[in-house]
C-alpha cells in the first residue's frame, strides 16, 4: 500500500507502539525452493470469523510483528536446545516485552 513505518522492530518494543498481546496457532508454512519460509497459514484465537478463523501472513510481516513462539521440544533444533541451557534473564515487570496494550 506504500505505507512505510519510521520505527524498526526494537524500536516500537521499547516506546510500547508495538507489543506481545494475542495468541495465534502456526498451522502451516509455505516454502521457497531452498526451504526458506515465504508464508505462514495461522488459525485466529478469536474464533472463526472470515476464512474460518485462518490467516495468511507473509515472512516478512511474521518476522516484524511475531514476539514468541511456543514450541514442542521434539521440533527444535539442537543448537536452540544449546540457547535453553544458558542461565535465563529475569525481566522487570515493566520491561516492554511484558506491557500490556490498552
């Protein structure tokens, strides 16, 4: 639509312009001929509505605006299971990461 943002991704975490707030299902991925994600399918927590509840995004949009991910176990990769080991950071209760939109 040619709108462009002035904030990056970080940016709009740290002024709460842009928050972790609504919980989706990944449902499917579509991928280029390398295996790289070029769109995902996800089902809408908010119920059915248009498409019965399903959403497509493009990598792009999912890179920008997805915060967290919840993921079995049996699907990560040996180097994230490497990250899991370290010592976690406790976040302050007012850390963007955890504000709530109003």
């Amino acid at each position: 639509m040619g709108t462009t943002f002035g904030m990056d991704k970080k940016q709009r975490i740290q002024t709460f312009s842009s928050g972790s707030s609504h919980a989706m299902t990944l449902m499917a991925v579509d991928l280029d001929e390398n295996g790289k994600s070029k769109k995902w399918m996800v089902e809408n927590s908010w119920g059915p509505g248009a498409n019965n509840g399903h959403l497509i995004m493009t990598d792009e949009w999912f890179n920008e605006y997805m915060f967290r991910l919840v993921i079995e176990k049996r699907y990560i990769t040996d180097k994230v299971k490497e990250v899991m080991k370290q010592k976690p950071v406790r976040l302050a209760a007012w850390d963007p990461m955890f504000a709530e939109e109003e």
